[in-house]
C-alpha cells in the first residue's frame, strides 16, 4: 500500500525534484550549494505523506500550499520561518495550508513533515467534528501552545517509525494516517478544534443551555437581548446565566459573541465581504475596532488579514 522512498545525493537537482515529487509548489529560490548533503525518507499514502530529511547547505526555500497541507518542525541552523511575511517560532511545529512560507537556514537542517491531501483531510475533519460544513483553512500557523507541539513531535515521532514498518498494511497504515491527521488539526488553531469544542458544549450541556445555544445560532444576525434568549430556553434569565456559568464556564452573552466571530469569520474567509466593517455589522458587531480585537483574540489574525487571503 505504502511506497518507500530514500534518496542519499550531494547534489542540489536531487533536493529539489525530490521536494517537487511531493510539495509541487515547494522552490529553492536561494541555495549556496558548494557543500550539499542531502538525506531524505518518506512514506507515501493516498492523500499522506511522511516526511524525514537532512540538508547540509544555506537556503532560502518557499511553499505555497494550496491542495495540501503540511505540518512541519525545522531545526536548523539560523532557522527562520515566515508565514505571509510573518515570523513564526521554528522551534516548534508550524502549519502550511495557505498563503505562501517560506523557510531560511545557513549551514544544515532537519526537517520532519507531515503531507495531506485537502480534500481527504477535510472529509475525515467533518465525520470526526460532526460539522458537514467544515473547510479546512489555516488560521494560525503556529501551535496552540508548548504542549499540544511537544505532543505533535512525539505523534509524528510515532506514526514515521510505526508507518516504516507496517506501509504494506492497508488497515494500520490507514490507523496510523488518521492519527496524524487527527494530532496535527488539534496541533494548531484549525476550524476543526472550534467544531469539536461546540459539539462538545452542546452534547455536554443541559438541555436549556442546549436550546439557548441552538436559538442563538438561529438568530445570531438578528437582535438579541439575554430575556429573548432565556424565554426562548424556558428558563429565567438568572437561571440561564447560572446554567451557562455551571456548564460552559461563561456567560451567555460571551457564547453568542463567539457563536457571531464564527459567522463573520466565515463570511470573511467566504471572500464575499464588501468590507470588514459590513461584515462587523451583519454580525452584530457595532464597534470595527471591538470586533478586530475579539477576532485577533480568537483566530490570531486581523480579520483584514483573513480577507485578503481568499
């Protein structure tokens, strides 16, 4: 099922048909090449990679992903990476599904990877959120945290030894796919994180928080006010906040601004918007600037940000 591929080479062609071979997109823009070893393995799925490679030489490389994505952890020396011109932390793992990285480093790196096809990647993100609308995009390139990315690295150290000798067998290599899928969209800040997390308040919650949060999500472009919410519920409005507090650790209002940065992040990331303030309004928002920090807050990016992106 799984094909193995090594490849030892000195000589700088080698690296870059190679990388094409699984990163179409990928470019060696700039390379000092008088002193180039190069040490590469992978294991190559349907719609998965695993990827393990060495580069002895000073380069400048960039990737723009656009029916993939890569998660990726560079060590290197004098590594820098740089997502839309941004930097980003390169002692940890990072993510590639839109805009264009780019990756410098003088001397030798290492470079550990993870390659998914985008389609399969969201098909298997929907079934597991329960949302069949989910679109994975990139929201943030950098790891939630220190120790969701130190649990990418021991996933990924997992999957790349197990995969190596199991890639002939169909129904653990597709286990062992699914786990890195699974560890890499919990790794960063990825619609799938959100999906699940509101799936789970509202599996979790009673069942008047439960109503509360579906009329919320009905109406969340009309006016709403906290007694229109708990009449809708069944509930008081002391009794609603109570609820909202004992099962979800926040208020009601704090709920429908999220559920409302969700639907103007969507809106945004749709391409559709006139501009950010329009959309700050659709959604409720009355102040831009309230709504860009909330969004910032949230999603790591300025909404202005997203819209330019798609």
């Amino acid at each position: 099922m799984g094909q193995v591929m090594s490849v030892r080479s000195t000589g700088i062609d080698d690296v870059d048909r190679v990388w094409r071979r699984f990163v179409p997109s990928a470019r060696l823009e700039r390379v000092d090449d008088r002193r180039v070893s190069f040490s590469w393995d992978s294991v190559e799925l349907p719609g998965f990679s695993v990827v393990s490679y060495d580069l002895a030489a000073s380069v400048h490389s960039s990737i723009r992903m656009d029916d993939q994505i890569m998660a990726c952890r560079l060590v290197g020396d004098d590594a820098r990476v740089d997502a839309d011109g941004r930097a980003i932390d390169p002692r940890r793992p990072w993510l590639g599904a839109d805009g264009r990285t780019e990756a410098h480093w003088s001397g030798s790196a290492r470079v550990r990877a993870f390659l998914f096809d985008r389609s399969d990647a969201e098909q298997v993100a929907r079934v597991a959120s329960g949302d069949d609308r989910l679109v994975l995009r990139r929201l943030s390139p950098s790891a939630r945290d220190r120790d969701v990315a130190m649990q990418w690295e021991r996933s990924f150290a997992y999957v790349s030894r197990s995969l190596a000798a199991v890639h002939d067998d169909p129904i653990v290599a597709s286990e062992l796919q699914r786990h890195a899928l699974m560890a890499t969209l919990s790794t960063f800040h990825t619609p799938y994180v959100d999906a699940v997390q509101r799936t789970h308040q509202r599996s979790a919650a009673p069942r008047t928080v439960r109503r509360a949060i579906a009329h919320m999500e009905a109406h969340a472009r009309e006016p709403l006010t906290l007694e229109d919410i708990a009449a809708a519920s069944g509930i008081s409005s002391r009794g609603l906040q109570h609820a909202f507090r004992r099962a979800l650790d926040m208020t009601p209002t704090q709920y429908l601004r999220l559920v409302r940065l969700s639907g103007a992040h969507e809106e945004l990331r749709a391409g559709t918007a006139v501009s950010v303030a329009d959309v700050a309004r659709r959604w409720g928002f009355s102040s831009a600037s309230r709504f860009a920090r909330y969004h910032r807050e949230h999603y790591g990016r300025n909404p202005a940000q997203i819209a330019r992106m798609f």
